[in-house]
C-alpha cells in the first residue's frame, strides 16, 4: 500500500461517494460522520429517489463532484458499478489527486483497479484513526461525536 502523503487540499465542493451495496451500513455511517465536519456527499442510497434513471444520476454526479471516495471491501471488488465509477474517475484529469481509496476490509485492490497501489490508502482499522487520517487530507481536524 502507498503510505505517500498529501498536502491538505481545500475541502470537496461535494464527494462522490462509491460503494458496493452490500458495505451499504459501513457507507451510512461514514457519510454521516463526512456530515458531520460539513462535508457535501454525493451516496446513491440517499440521493437516487423512485423513478429517476439511476445511471444517469451516477454519471451526473461524477460530473459535478470533486473528490471521490471509494470504499474498498471484497464485495467492492466484484461490483460492476464501483469498477465503472472508480474506471472514470482514474481517466479524468480533474480528479487526479482527489480519489481516496478506504480499505474497510483485506480485499485485491489489483483486481478493481491496479493503479489503486499507487494511491494513498486509508485503511479503516480503527475508524477514529481513519477518520483523521481522511479529514486530514483537507486539514481538518476529526470531532468525535459526542
């Protein structure tokens, strides 16, 4: 894993947030705890309503979002859908230092993306430390929730 660290960036306008569906419960709690330190986030669960062409909505997102945060598990892994976001985000220029991969199980990051192994990884061992870790990325500091 690269262990490389960054600069702090000014916070994301909005974060896409990708996930398979079965990490669907770690992905809510994490988006809340982004809510929480003022952090916009684009997550399927919560921003595709009923009837609205849900590929299109990912593929809006992708267009407006600045940062993108990509939840890395075995099921991540197998999802044809975090393949195809994490896919467009690594071919847009826009975007280049602003994916953010977060182990939250030993998973083969080759098999999702072989360029992840040249990215700063955040492993979500104890989430107090990955929480920092991650906020520190923008040079905020993590509030735990009281």
């Amino acid at each position: 894993m690269a262990t490389k660290t960054m600069r702090p960036r000014r916070p994301p306008g909005e974060l896409f947030v990708s996930y398979a569906h079965e990490d669907e419960v770690a992905a809510k709690r994490i988006v809340a705890t982004l809510a929480r330190h003022n952090i916009r986030t684009w997550f399927s669960s919560r921003s595709i309503t009923g009837a609205q062409q849900w590929q299109d909505e990912i593929g809006t997102a992708l267009d407006r979002c600045d940062w993108f945060l990509v939840l890395l598990t075995p099921a991540a892994v197998e999802s044809m859908w975090v393949k195809r976001e994490l896919a467009y985000v690594l071919g847009e220029r826009r975007y280049e230092g602003r994916i953010i991969p977060l182990l939250l199980k030993d998973c083969s990051l080759r098999k999702l993306s072989f360029t992840l192994t040249t990215l700063q990884i955040i492993p979500f061992r104890h989430p107090t430390s990955a929480y920092r870790a991650l906020l520190d990325l923008w040079g905020m500091t993590f509030r735990p929730k009281v």
